[in-house]
C-alpha cells in the first residue's frame, strides 16, 4: 500500500478520534468506567458502542473503584535471594498483540535476556499466527487479528528453541480465523515446543497443563471471559475455556466451576503449585472491578498460588490474598499486566509489565510465591505509519531509561508508570 493512502487513512481516523471526544461517553448516567463495556459480547453487537469506546481508548484515567483502596505494588513483598539454587524463576507476560509484518529486530537483546533468565516464561498470545490467511500491515485490525509466524520467533532464545514455555490461547481472539486458524496456530506452536492452553480447534482439551521446573510440578489453568464471534463455541471438537458469569450481560452465577475445578483436579493430582491464566477484567480500566476481585479472592480460596491476568490492555494492581480457612501463604494476584508488544498508539496500551515471581519454600516447607522488582516493556514504533516496532527493557524505581528510546517518549512512560514507582 501506498504511501499516500496511508497518509489518507491516518487523517480519517484523526477526524474520527477528534469526533470521538464530541460524542457523550456516559449515555446511561452510570460511572465513566462503566460506562462503554463491551465484554463478552459479539462483535456485531457492540459496533453502537464504536465511538463511546475508542473515546474510551484514548481518555484513560485512574479512577478507582471496586473494593477497597489498593496499592499498584504490594509493599509487603521480600528480597528474595535469586541465587539460592533452590529458588524457582518464573516470568509471565500480557498480551502478545498483532504486530506490523516481519520484524527480526522487534525484541531487544535487554528483553531477551531477562526473559532467558528464568527457568519458565509464559504469555498471552492474542492473535492467530496461521500460516493460511493474509496478514494485514495497516491498521491495528481489532475485528480480525492475525500475524506471522515471526512473531513468536523472534523470541527465540536461538533458531530453535523458543523463550516461551507456554501461552495461553483463552483469549477473545483466538478464533479470529474459525477453527481453521486456531487449529494452524496450534500445530505451528506444537512444532516449536510451545504448549499451549485453554483453547484447542481438534484435540481434547484437558482441565489444565503440567509443567515441571526444579523438582516441582506446575499446574496452570488458562481461561476467557469470551469470543468475539461466541458463536463458534457450539462447534463440534472445539474445546476453549469459557467463563460466562465474567461476560456482558453478566451471569445470574456468582461463580463458574471450570476454574474452581481445574484447582481441585491440580489438588487430587498432587500438583505443587498451582497457577490460573485469566482473561478477564475490562478494557482500558486501570483498576480492577468489584467483580474481579470478588472472582480473584473465590480462586484464591479455592487453592490458587498464582492468578494472572490479562485483556485490558493496560496495567493494574499486583496484591497477595490470604486464603480463607487456609494456614498457606497468600495467593499472589496480578489483576493485568497490560500488553506485552502492540501496534496500539496510547503510552499505558504500549506500556507492560513482566510478572517476575520468585518460588521458596517457607518455614513451615509450604511454597511461597513472591512478586519481585516489577519489570516493564515499552514498544516503541518507528517510521512512518509506525511500519517498524522495537520491543524496550523499563525498570524502576531507578527508571532506567532504554537504550535508543527519544525522550519525548521516554517522559510518558515514566507518567504512565507513576503510580508503580510512588509505591515503591
């Protein structure tokens, strides 16, 4: 495509986002962030809601709500000795968007070498990568993603093998390309040792995956709170790891049983530690929702160590849970750890953190999973029509800046992260 169609296309939709801040974003007189919620419903559906949400996208704010005043980064967190031979590194990451074409260079060597750094790294991969149907190079396109292949590789530790243990396909954009899409990226991510979760076109899909790492055996849960096109769920053969009462309009069920029975199954398996990958939340919403948290602290009772989260594009708090009824040390929480890389424009939707945990063993031999020094990526896009990305280390509370980042950019990333570095 040419230079001048895309020149054409960027001033449409600038016209468009100027109109966006005309249009009334709170037509029900509910809260601003509740407001334009389209979770859970088909596509279709929430196209009335098309100019309230990008509105929405661009005018982010730190409102909080739900229950209680929490922090973005637990205090409470310890200095763990990362050297004990003993002690289990694991990584997690957000979103794993669509991504402009082939770019070998996306993934700074900095990236790189902190993910390699722990025994197992895992992620959200929110797009199709099949090898069957064209990849767009224009605009982020949120109906229908799909990426090359390249996107994965280029988090290859070699030519061979890849940084990611696993990846989560529960997610709303797993089926983009039906059943034939997901089925593609799951035989492509088979072949280069990645296991995937939550989410299968053809194969049974079993409650949770196994992982060992240092003598432990890892249970991991993954599940969404719906599809873009909910319709395929009806389809013979699929499996995918849906959670209705977490969708709009929500549930009567205060609680669905999948997760909370992927936790008893890990517990009669004798599973060591046990981890649930959800999809959840809402949209470009800082703070997590009464009902997430009330949903967080149910798997917490149920058995879970770890809960991941992840689809509202931006980053919220990290807290521990204490277990009712339970002498075990706190669930550890990370409400969304925001995307990983994205062709997103904000600062805070091209802003992640890398969930960065630490596993001991406590006094009482229990397993404790810690929260350390949060770690942060920044993908910064280059060029005209941002035709190349890079993939950015960030740290704090030092706020080192990356190299070959421009200032300019390098000032919203430390606003975007100001809540995280105040807490430290």
């Amino acid at each position: 495509m040419n230079d001048k169609l895309i020149k054409f296309c960027y001033v449409l939709a600038s016209l468009l986002m100027v109109g966006c801040y005309q249009y009334p974003i709170n037509p029900k007189g509910l809260k601003n962030y509740e407001a334009t919620r389209m979770e859970g419903l088909p596509l279709k559906t929430g196209l009335k809601y098309g100019l309230p949400y990008i509105r929405k996208y661009w005018q982010k704010s730190y409102e909080r709500h739900g229950l209680g005043d929490i922090p973005y980064f637990p205090k409470e967190s310890k200095t763990i000795n990362l050297s004990d031979t003993n002690t289990l590194q694991l990584a997690f990451v957000g979103d794993i968007m669509w991504m402009r074409g082939k770019q070998k260079d996306l993934v700074s060597k900095e990236v790189k070498y902190f993910l390699g750094s722990n025994h197992l790294v895992f992620g959200n991969l929110e797009t199709p990568i099949s090898i069957k149907h064209p990849v767009r190079k224009l605009f982020p396109d949120y109906a229908c993603y799909n990426d090359d292949t390249s996107l994965i590789h280029v988090f290859s530790k070699d030519s061979q093998q890849c940084l990611f243990n696993g990846v989560s396909l529960a997610n709303n954009h797993a089926m983009d390309l039906g059943l034939e899409g997901l089925a593609t990226t799951v035989e492509y991510l088979k072949a280069k040792g990645v296991v995937t979760m939550g989410a299968s076109a053809s194969e049974p899909l079993p409650l949770y995956e196994k992982f060992k790492a240092k003598g432990l055996s890892i249970g991991i849960h993954a599940a969404a709170w719906g599809l873009n096109n909910p319709e395929l769920l009806q389809n013979e053969g699929l499996g995918f790891h849906y959670i209705k009462a977490l969708s709009f309009p929500f549930s009567s069920d205060t609680l669905t049983p999948l997760p909370i029975k992927a936790l008893a199954n890990m517990a009669q398996d004798s599973i060591d530690l046990k981890i649930v990958f959800m999809h959840w939340g809402f949209e470009f919403e800082f703070y997590p929702d009464t009902l997430i948290q009330n949903f967080a602290k149910a798997l917490s009772d149920a058995g879970a160590d770890i809960i991941i989260g992840a689809h509202p594009h931006v980053i919220q708090p990290v807290v521990y849970l204490s277990r009712a009824h339970q002498n075990k040390p706190p669930t550890l929480v990370y409400y969304s750890l925001g995307n990983f890389c994205s062709q997103m424009y904000t600062t805070a939707c091209k802003t992640g953190m890398i969930a960065h945990v630490a596993i001991t063993r406590n006094s009482l031999n229990q397993l404790n999973a810690s929260a350390l020094q949060p770690v942060f990526v920044y993908t910064h896009k280059r060029g005209w029509a941002a035709k190349k990305s890079k993939l950015h280390l960030v740290t704090i509370p030092a706020i080192e800046k990356p190299l070959g980042l421009p200032k300019r950019n390098w000032k919203k990333i430390k606003k975007a992260l100001r809540v995280f570095d105040n807490n430290q």
